[in-house]
C-alpha cells in the first residue's frame, strides 16, 4: 500500500508540475472566481490553494496576506490526497484538524472542491474559510464544485498546452476528452456509440523507418494521414490526434457494429490507395462501443486501443473491442508486473523436477528442471501462461539466472546425497544474446562445485533463429565450458539438415506435438522413427517428451529412441520427491537393444 500510494502521489507532483503554475505572479482570471467564492459564501477567505510536496501554495487569495502554509494537517493537503470535496463546520471540533496550524490562526471553517485534471490528478482545492463555525447548504457545494470546475477550465486554457497540435492542425487528445465529456450531457443516457482509434503503424513498422528513413518522416507520416483521415470521416466528423501515431474519432448517432465496421474497412482501403506511406506503414483500427453516460473517456479510449493492438493479426486490420481478449491481455500484464517482485520475494518460485527415463534399462539417468509460480493473490500461475509473457520481456535474463542458480544448488545438493542425475534448465533466445552468458555458467558451476557434464541446457530452434549469428557463437561458448545442450521441441521449429550439422548439441528433443497420438497414427510414427535416425546419425541422443502410453514407449524403444519423459513415467514433482522416487523406481528395461557403452549417467 505504502508503494501504492507513494507512487500515486508521484503521478500527481508530475501533473502539477507539468502545468508550470508553482511560484507564478498573481492572475486577474483566477483571482476573479476566488472573489466570486468569498462573496457567494459569504465569507472573509478564499483561495485557490495548490498542494506541492510539502506546503500549500496559493495560486489566488482574498483575504489572507501569505502565499503559502504547511501541507501537514492543511484540510486543502487532505483534499488533494483523497480527490473528493471535504467540508469542516468547525475545526476546533475536528480531530484530525484541532491541532493545524490552520486552526491555530483562528480558522473555524473550512469547504473545499477538488481541482482534478482530465487525467484524474487532484491538485489541490478551491476553498473558502471563515473565522466561526457554520453549516453548508447543497447549494453552496454545488456552487463551490462549479467555481473548481471553472479554476480547471482556466488552468487547462492556460497551461495545457492548447488544443490543436501544430503538426496535424487537428484537435489533440485534450481536446477529444473534452469533446467526450461534453457527449455525456448532450446525448441522451444510455445511447449506444462507437469510437473509433486509427493507428497508422505498428511499432515494428515504426522502429525499422526510425532506423532506415529521416527523421522528418514521422512528420509526413502525420500529415500525410491527417490528410486522408479527414476526407474518410466526412463532414461533420471530427478527427483528434490523440498521440504521435493514433488518431480518434467517434461514429455517428446510429452506427453499429455491424453497418459502420464495413464502412471503415471500405474507406480505409480507399485512403491507403492514395497515401504515400502504404507501402512502409501498415494501419490498424480499433473500434470499442460505449453507452453514453455510463463510460470513462480514458477507458474507452483505452479499450479502442487495445481492439487496435488485436488489428494487427486480423486480415482487415480492423478489430472490435472484445472484453475477454483485454481481459487476458490485462492479466498477462498484471501477471509481468508482478512477477518482477516473485524473483525477489521467497516462497512464490520454486523449481520441480520431471525425471527422464533411459528406455533400454529403465533408470532415470536425468531431470528437467521445471519453473512454478504460486502468485500471492492468484494462486498457482501455469507456466503455460506467465512463461510466454516473461521470455517476451525484459526479465527474461533474470528468470533463467534466477532458475540456474537455484538448479545448480539442487544439483549440489542431490550429489551430497549420492544421487547422480543430469540436470536440465531451458534457456531463452534472450540468454543467447548476454555476452558473458557462457562465463556466468561457469562460474556457477565453480561457485557450486559441479562439473560442467552434470549440467545441460535445453535451447528451442526458434530462440537461435531470433539472431543466429550471435546466437551460434554463443552456444560455441557454451559448448566449450563442457555443459551439454540439447536442441528443445525438435520438429516445431527450422529442422534443417545444415542447421543440425552446425549447432554444436549432444541431444535432440522431439516435441511432444509429435508424441501425443503416436501409437494411432503411422504417418506419425514414419516421421518420429526418421527424426530418430536421422539425429542419432549426426550423433545425437534423441530424448522423446509426451510419452504418456506404453505402446508409444515400445514404439520409441523399438525405433531406437534413447530417453523419454512424461507422464507414463512420472509427473513434474519436487525435488523431495524425485530423489524418493529414485531410491524406489525399479528399472523397467525393454528387450531388443544393448545399452550404449558411451552413456556414464546412471544412480
């Protein structure tokens, strides 16, 4: 709570500070609604109080002669911390204010009205005080909100920046938030209408003309769809420019879904014909209906953004809002934020362990060390759902740094015990990419005491095509420390013959994509048994993942696969129980082949 609020408070500084009013001469437009507050109620003060970090500052006063008092205890501080409109008919009997420097002075009464941005930032109040206690009339409050109201309208003409940004000469977001608040009042309740958000580009689209064209192309870009934008709204439509790249607009009265989606995708085509960045620049549309009345400006202009994020994928480009979509969306969010604090908190990460079986004797000759999340408030996350998230993110290199040290103090742990397993850890395409990936390895390993064959690391193909040139020459460098690798969901991926020749691994995965339905299907099993042969002469090991039936396992076996892991072995389990089912799985051979001299993992 306390990092909640401090950073609340944050938000709030740099809102007011943005708007350069702290410490500026008096302002006859602001001074005027102060003395019209002192003569409504009927009082000797009032002011236009702003909450800095630390005191009170008087933008406009009538009737003191200071233009600042501490914020501690100032019911104006208290104001702006809330948001909301407070009213004290007597200070003295107040227990939180009796004791303020306020009441110290002889103030008795206190009203004020919050002074809120369009963003939501409170900050600080119009006020009026009086020196005897008294009661206020909803009269007096709603004019008191009003004059609030007025301050902001004077700050926002003032100090916002305008309304129409110099590039576009359209509207800005300022100005559509206005405009939407206004629909509110001028629109019957409970209409239904649309908004519309154009996004010219998408971002990979605007991080390769940032590296390849002039910085005056983001210009042309502007105007060139500014230009466009307006001849498909039409007359009487507007078009706001609500960031660099995103436009807005809202759909007449009587537009649905179903009659104005078609509209836009024809007119959409028709202005990209004549536009000059079609070629480079891709625009998507988000479209997210609201009920007049009943909706936020900045959650339905957030929501239009959001269907134009799903716009990207869909073959018009052109996306409706839909509430189950942004709610995952909102949860992988949630789920990346938070889990920045699971890496340094204990308890909420741990690691089990998923034995892999050698099919010709039975044992389990090693383990896949698997990540799991126990999410203070959500329970247990799958790692089918925050893994995805995390490798697309920047903790990605944390999280395996994070998994390996823990991995190599089982590791250590295990062979203090007498237990001989091999250890495998998943590494992402971003690990690939750290240049001193392959030096940490090794010195874990020296932290930990473990050779470097006790360790293996499992890379996906797609990881290493990311960047294959610096992704091969760090698995050269891994591969030199003497930690094995093995080539992860083998078949999903590239799966070239030159691509297995070059990558320096001692072991294929097949996928388990390939696994699942074996036993039924021979076009499967054609291709698992020519995967096999395939790998092993390159001289690979070939590991199967997914066995979850014994005919797939005499399948494998037969076809000379090597290992296999899955649930017709043993489930993901911790390292307790892995080292007790070690100590009582019996081998299970299967006749028909002789075990590899070469192989030296064994309990």
């Amino acid at each position: 709570m306390t990092i909640s609020c401090t950073l609340a408070e944050a938000r709030r500084m740099d809102a007011l500070n943005k708007l350069n009013l702290l410490d500026t001469p008096p302002s006859e437009a602001f001074d005027r609604i102060t003395r019209m507050a002192a003569r409504l109620f009927d009082l000797p003060i009032a002011a236009v109080s702003l909450t800095d970090a630390n005191r009170q500052w008087f933008k406009s006063r009538v009737g003191v002669e200071h233009t600042a008092i501490p914020r501690m205890r100032a019911p104006c501080g208290s104001v702006a911390d809330s948001g909301d409109l407070l009213v004290v008919p007597d200070l003295l009997e107040d227990e939180y204010f009796r004791d303020s420097p306020l009441a110290a002075s002889g103030v008795r009464y206190y009203a004020g009205a919050p002074l809120t941005t369009a963003d939501g930032h409170c900050l600080g109040a119009m006020c009026v005080l009086g020196m005897q206690p008294r009661q206020t009339t909803p009269d007096e409050i709603s004019a008191l909100c009003d004059l609030a109201s007025m301050i902001m309208s004077q700050i926002e003409l003032q100090h916002a920046l305008g309304r129409i940004d110099p590039l576009s000469g359209l509207p800005n977001r300022n100005q559509f938030m206005e405009d939407f608040q206004d629909l509110q009042y001028d629109r019957p309740a409970g209409e239904q209408r649309l908004a519309v958000l154009i996004n010219l580009s998408t971002p990979d689209q605007l991080g390769h003309a940032a590296r390849a064209m002039s910085p005056s192309y983001l210009d042309e870009l502007v105007t060139d769809a500014a230009c466009w934008l307006r001849a498909m709204a039409g007359a009487g439509r507007i078009v706001y420019q609500v960031s660099s790249t995103q436009f807005a607009l809202i759909a007449p009265p009587g537009a649905t879904v179903a009659t104005y989606v078609p509209l836009l995708e024809q007119k959409i085509a028709q202005a990209q014909c004549i536009a000059k960045s079609r070629y480079v620049a891709t625009p998507t549309v988000g479209v997210a209906p609201f009920e007049v009345g009943a909706s936020d400006c900045l959650s339905v202009l957030r929501q239009a953004q959001s269907a134009a994020q799903d716009a990207i994928d869909t073959p018009t480009h052109i996306a409706v809002y839909s509430e189950a979509e942004d709610a995952r969306y909102r949860r992988r969010f949630a789920l990346l934020n938070d889990f920045g604090a699971a890496l340094e908190s204990p308890g909420q990460l741990r690691l089990v362990f998923q034995p892999r079986i050698d099919l010709i004797t039975g044992m389990c000759t090693g383990a896949e060390a698997l990540l799991r999340w126990q999410h203070p408030t959500l329970g247990a996350v799958g790692p089918a759902e925050f893994i995805p998230v995390i490798e697309r993110s920047g903790m990605a290199q944390a999280t395996t740094a994070w998994v390996l040290a823990s991995a190599m103090r089982q590791q250590r742990l295990w062979r203090d015990q007498g237990l001989i397993l091999q250890l495998s850890v998943n590494v992402s395409a971003a690990n690939l990419l750290e240049p001193d990936f392959a030096a940490a390895l090794e010195a874990g390993l020296r932290q930990h005491g473990l050779e470097a064959a006790c360790m293996e690391l499992e890379i996906t193909e797609s990881a290493i095509m990311a960047q294959p040139v610096k992704a091969h020459a760090m698995l050269e460098a891994i591969a030199a420390t003497g930690v094995r690798l093995a080539i992860d969901d083998f078949g999903t991926g590239y799966s070239s013959l030159s691509y297995l020749q070059r990558m320096p691994a001692d072991v294929v995965k097949i996928d388990q994509s390939f696994i699942i339905g074996l036993e039924d299907d021979t076009r499967k099993q054609a291709l698992v048994a020519t995967m096999i042969t395939l790998s092993q002469d390159l001289g690979l090991r070939v590991v199967a993942e997914g066995v979850e039936f014994d005919e797939v396992r005499t399948f494998l076996t037969l076809a000379g696969c090597d290992e296999a892991q899955g649930y017709l072995f043993a489930r993901p389990m911790e390292a307790e129980e892995l080292t007790g089912w070690c100590a009582s799985s019996a081998p299970a051979a299967t006749p028909g082949r002789s075990a590899p001299s070469h192989y030296a993992f064994q309990m």
